[in-house]
C-alpha cells in the first residue's frame, strides 16, 4: 500500500507523452504523422486506462484502511517564503481521479470515431489529453498554490478546446467569452490565496485549515478580512462551475466538438469548482455568513439554470442550462454542510450528464447525414423529431440517462438528488421548496428534449421563431426555398413510387434526375425522406445510427447511470446503517467534524423519496401531454415551441407564457445585461479616454508645435532685409510694451 502510494504522484504524468509526441511528429515528420494520425487514439485511451487502473487502485486501499497520504517537498524557499510542491491523496482526490479517467477514457474512445474525418484531429487528441492532465494535477494538489498552477491550464485547455473550430467567428467568440469570464473569477481566487497567506503562514491545506481554525475560534484575526478573503476563493468555483452571476459563458462553450461538451459539463471544468469548494470546505464551515453565502448562490442556479432550459431550441445548449442547474445542487448541498451529498451527486451526474452529451452528438451525427455540417440546422430541436426509428440504440442510452436526471428511481440521480433535497428541508423550508420545484422543472425540460428528438411525425404543423405559419415538412429547411419550390411542384410525382410500375418509375427517374429511390415508399410519411434533391445529383439518406465506437461509449455509461447509485444506498453493519460512499468519506468527514454514521430511516426514506419522484412524474406528466404529438394535437399545441408567441391573442394567459418564453430564449436578458452594462460602458469609457488622450495630453504639444511653425512661417515673411526698417519695429514693439505697463499700472494704482 505504501509503495501504492508512494509512486502517486506520477498520475498526472503518465498520459503527458501522447501531446509531447504528436507535437514533436507534427514539427519534424509532419506527413508522416499526418498519416498515420488514427494510431494516436490508441495511446490517448491506452495511458488514461493506466491511470484509470492505478486510481480505482488507490480507491480500494483507501476504504479498506480509511487512510489519506501527503508527500511535500521543497520548492522555494528563502527568509519571507516558502513554497512546498507535492500531492494528496485521500477521498476527495480518489473520487474525482476515477471520475475524469473514466469518463476521459469513455469520451476519448467516442472521439476516435467522431473526429475521425476531421482535420484537426490530432491537435483533438494532443489537447485532450493535455487536459486531463492538467485536470489530474488540479486534483492531486497539496496547496493553494498547486492548484492555482493547475486551475489556469485547465482554464487555458478548455479555451483551446472551445475554440477548437477556430475559423468558425462564433467559436472563436465563445472560447474568447469563456477564457475572460474565468479570468474574473481566477482574479478574485488569486487574491483569496494572498489574503489567505497573509492570515495564516502557510498553503498547505492541513497546517491551512488548522491555523486558520484557531485563528477565528480565538478571535484572533480580523473577521472581515476573513470572509473577505473566504468569499475571493469561493469567486474562482463560481465561474468554473459555471454558478451566477459568472455563468455566461457555458451555453457558449457548446461550440466546440460534442466529446469536448461532454468532457468539460460531466466530470472535469465545471466539476474543479465542486472539488474546490469541498477541498476548502473545512476552512469555510467555520465562517457561516460564507456558508450561507454559498447555498444562496447555488439556490440561485438551481432555479435559473432549469428555467433557462425551458425554451432553448440547440439540444447542447439545453443540457449546458441543466448541468448548470444540477452544480447548482451540488453547491447548495456545500453551502448546507452536506459534504456526502454533494460529492454522491457529483458522481451520479457525471456518468448521466456524460451519456446525455454523447447522446446528444449521436443524434447530431445523424442529423448530418440530411442537412450536413450545419449546427444551425443539425443541432435545432426544432427540425428533429420521430428519430426513434432510426437509432433506436441512442435513444434507449439517451431515455436512461434523462431518466436519471429526471430522479427516476433506481437510476443514479434519484439517490443523490432526493438526499440533497431531504438536506435543504433541515436547512431552510425557503430552500427546500424551491429545490423540490425545480426538481419537477428539470423532469419537464428534460422530457421536452426526449419527446423533441424522438417522437413526433411529418403532420404537425410548427411555427417558425416570428410566429408565422410554414408548411409541415421539415424538407423546407434542408434544402432551402428552391427546393421547396420544387418539392412541392413535384410532391404528386411521388404518389407514382408506390406502384409497382417499372415504366413510370424509369420514367420518373429520367425526367427528375432521380438517380436513387427508396426501396421502402412507406418510410415517405418519415420525417427524414431519402431521396434526391430536384435538379442534382446529390442523395440524401435517413437517419442512422452511430458506429459501434460510439455506441460502445454510451452503453457504458448507461450502464454506470443505472447502477452507480448503489454505492450510496445503505446497509447494515454492526448495527450502523452505512453505505460504501460514507465508509469511503469517513476520513474527510472526520476532517470536518462531522458524523460519520449515516443511519437512514427507511420509512422516512420511502415517504420523502415518494414526494420527491411524485413530483419528478408530474414534470414529466406535464411535458409528455403538451409534446407527445398524440396529446399536443389533439389540444392544438404548438409540439416544437411551446412558449412560442401567439400575436392573435392577447390573453394574460398569453402574455404568461410569451413572458416565459422571452425570458427564457433571451437567457433572462442577463447576456444582454452585461452587454450594456459592462461591454459597452467600457467600449464608451475607452472612447471617451483616447479622445482626451488625443484631443488633450496629445493636443496641448501638437498645437504648441504646430502654432511655433506658423508664426514662423508669417515672420520670415515680415523681414525684408533692410536694418532700418528692423530698428523701425523694434521701437514699436518697445513703445507697445511700455503702453501696456502704463496702463496696467495705472489701473492698479487708480483702484
């Protein structure tokens, strides 16, 4: 076990040869490696299972021992300073090395696939792992200073990965967004390392925690400066994981690739502002006001990370609103001192987030197939639907996993959602109802997405974004106006495919330039047809499945959504009733002065677990009778938006329900907010500024500059060459000056 534990600190190091290697091929053998770029997956996923192995490895050392391991060596010293670097190991860092490896592996395993005809595919590769490393680091560190090392290449990999389509002004402007946001948030996190050391002596979280616990037990520090300096280390969490006010920047972050979506919103970025805030959580559990500052601002995410789910049309964007409401969860369950709770959710959502973001690049890998490389068209809710048919795999991984975040028993959410919620009912009642209300907002959303992608039919009619009617066929937006033109023109010609009539089918080719029809005719009332567009040679084709890669990846995770909740669920042990993730936390439970026994009445269990699911069905009640086609038809709804506006009405039901919609398509006007407020006083404030620059510090030697040569100009004119006619200006000059003395002195006098 020693020797286990000895060698840990070579985690971080061990996937660090793949982005060495490819950058060197790509400097000295660049075709060579160019060319052989698809056996660079192998040794991304083969080094990350190595890691994985060694991570699950220590996990089991740890529970059978309760035991935590610290190594620090010297890194700078002199008389004002000293800097120690080194790596911890115990629960928390266990926890989140086996989710960023296995969720890593899963995702690199998915790529290989789904970059697989992209150019920058081993740019793709050297990045992500560089950014498990860096996320590996963060974890592994010992002290604030480590951390913060590893924090900022974390923060620099997700702007490369972001950014990833560069060429793209919407990429590039998202990873832009994202670096900057982070940065406000790095800065305060800075500054709270500073003041932290100045309190204290020391970065190294046991003596940190330590002197920093006496320190306010004694009243021996300056309370303000405390919290002050607690609150600008709590700054640096809000913006990784994504919390309000520092938010902007997730939905964003959706332009780069799905795996990347997947990486950062499951297991890695957003969750380094959880594993901060817990890693810390012993040195905030002593300041209340900070505690309390922290449920507030994840009960503030919660609610509006699920309302601003409710009307999004881009699928990545509505699960990027979820996972922000989900971290809301989690840092509720922090600022509430249910340390067990939130990391027992951290781990149930990154393996349900993980699935729903593959998912979610498995039906755009369909979509493409119809309106190609096109996210404006490929990623719009709006123009799926019925593709249950079509990939049935991805959409049973895709149920299982809106499922678990609907707290479906027994999926993995169910378990640690209702004990957070359970927890927030002890903290404040205020809290817990709005957690329970959001819980049937998150069922309702989520099955809006489900019900979107998976049912519907060619009949329903939608309304495009300004309310006015178009026709029915989603064929409209694949092929634009003159397609449609045509398709409609020609749509009766197509009547003709379903006899058995050689002659006219032969002669429909000819004349239509028809080159491939469909065996299956029936398949026509679809919502994807496969058939030629008019006029050219190109074959659409339906819908299909994902390659087995791909698959492989999210059945696995599917399978971890369904049975990762067990390790929360309790047992009897000596009479103590205790699960595997408490016997496991016991030693940072310890740390926090907590108890350890997690003793569950059952009967209580079952009848808050019955309040909470009953409101979870209810959600998804709600949602499945204004979106099953069957129902919204029937009721005349609008199946694809159901906030959509309706200009003829003017009902205050109407006026609710666009409200609603506005409020939720616009982001809660909080983009447009810091637009205004922030982007453009600053655009004003730097105009305002190079004027005076110009016009004032610039102007005041120009003008004497400019003014010298122009009275030069006018005097070298005035002389003529001759003495007398210089002595004759002298004298007036003189007699001027003493006129002006004169008269100066006089009026001094005289008054």
């Amino acid at each position: 076990m020693e020797f286990t534990y000895q060698y840990s600190w070579i985690i971080p190091f061990i996937p660090l040869p793949v982005p060495m290697l490819i950058g060197v091929g790509l400097l000295l053998f660049p075709t060579a490696t160019k060319n052989l770029r698809r056996m660079w997956a192998f040794p991304s996923v083969l080094l990350l299972s190595i890691v994985m192995i060694f991570s699950i490895d220590v996990s089991i050392h740890q529970i059978n021992n309760n035991s935590t391991y610290q190594y620090v060596g010297s890194w700078t010293i002199n008389n004002d300073l000293s800097l120690e670097f080194g790596h911890l190991i115990d629960p928390l860092t266990s926890i989140m090395s086996i989710l960023i490896t296995t969720v890593g592996v899963l995702v690199l395993i998915y790529s290989d696939s789904y970059m697989s005809h992209d150019q920058g595919y081993l740019r793709f590769f050297a990045y992500m792992s560089f950014f498990n490393i860096s996320m590996l680091g963060l974890v592994t560190s010992s002290n604030l200073i480590q951390i913060y090392i590893f924090w900022e290449l974390v923060g620099m990999c997700s702007y490369l990965l972001i950014g990833f389509w560069f060429t793209r002004p919407i990429a590039a402007n998202a990873c832009q967004k994202a670096f900057v946001t982070n940065r406000i948030g790095d800065f305060g996190f800075l500054l709270g390392i500073l003041g932290l050391y100045r309190i204290t002596g020391s970065l190294e979280f046991r003596d940190l925690f330590e002197i920093f616990n006496n320190l306010i037990s004694n009243n021996e520090v300056n309370l303000l400066f405390a919290i002050l300096c607690s609150f600008l280390l709590f700054a640096g969490s809000v913006a990784k994981s994504a919390q309000f006010p520092l938010h902007v920047w997730l939905p964003d972050a959706m332009e780069g690739p799905t795996p990347i979506s997947a990486l950062i919103h499951a297991a890695t970025m957003v969750a380094a502002g959880i594993f901060l805030v817990a890693r810390l959580l012993p040195l905030f559990i002593v300041i209340p006001y900070i505690m309390n500052g922290i449920a507030l601002i994840g009960i503030i995410t919660v609610v509006l990370g699920a309302s601003l789910a409710l009307a999004q049309k881009d699928i990545k964007r509505s699960l990027a609103y979820s996972t922000m409401s989900q971290l809301g969860y989690m840092m509720l369950a922090l600022g509430i001192g249910s340390y067990r709770a939130a990391l027992f959710h951290l781990i149930t959502h990154a393996y349900s987030k993980a699935l729903l973001f593959l998912g979610s690049g498995s039906i755009i890998h369909s979509m493409e197939a119809i309106v190609g490389y096109s996210p404006d068209k490929s990623q719009n809710m709006v123009l799926m639907g019925g593709l249950k048919k079509h990939v049935p795999i991805t959409k049973i991984a895709f149920l299982v996993g809106t499922l678990s975040l609907c707290g479906i028993p027994p999926f993995a959410c169910f378990w640690s959602k209702d004990e957070i919620l359970n927890d927030s009912w002890l903290y404040s009642p205020i809290f817990a109802i709005i957690a329970f209300s959001t819980a049937g907002l998150t069922a309702f959303y989520m099955f809006r997405i489900y019900l979107l992608i998976f049912e519907g039919h060619l009949n329903v009619h939608f309304q495009n974004y300004n309310g006015k009617k178009k026709s029915s066929f989603y064929l409209i937006s694949l092929w634009g106006k003159e397609g449609q033109k045509v398709l409609k023109k020609r749509m009766h010609l197509l009547a003709l495919l379903t006899m058995n009539n050689n002659q006219r089918t032969s002669f429909f080719c000819k004349k239509t330039h028809l080159h491939r029809i469909p065996r299956n005719v029936k398949n026509l009332t679809r919502p994807f047809i496969a058939i030629t567009y008019f006029g050219t040679n190109n074959t659409f084709s339906y819908p299909h499945e994902s390659d087995n890669t791909m698959l492989f990846s999210m059945l696995v995770l599917a399978l971890f959504t369904l049975f990762v909740g067990t390790i929360g669920i309790s047992f009897n042990h000596e009479g103590i009733d205790l699960d595997i993730l408490s016997k496991f936390l016991i030693p940072s439970i310890n740390l926090l002065h907590q108890n350890s026994e997690n003793s569950v009445d059952w009967s209580e269990f079952v009848t808050n677990a019955t309040f909470s699911v009953s409101i979870a069905f209810f959600g998804i009640f709600i949602g499945f009778f204004l979106y099953k086609p069957v129902y919204s038809s029937f009721l005349n709804l609008n199946l694809f938006n159901l906030f959509a506006k309706n200009v003829s009405k003017k009902s205050f039901g109407d006026k609710i329900k666009n409200g609603i919609y506005d409020w939720s398509y616009n982001r809660g006007y909080i983009d447009a907010f810091y637009e205004v407020s922030l982007i453009e006083s600053v655009r004003r404030l730097a105009k305002l500024n190079s004027f005076f620059d110009r016009r004032i510090i610039d102007g005041i030697p120009n003008g004497v500059g400019i003014t010298s040569f122009f009275m030069g100009e006018v005097i070298k004119y005035v002389g003529g060459g001759r003495i007398s006619s210089y002595i004759l200006l002298y004298l007036f000059y003189v007699l001027m000056f003493f006129l002006v003395i004169y008269y100066f002195s006089s009026f001094l006098i005289f008054n």
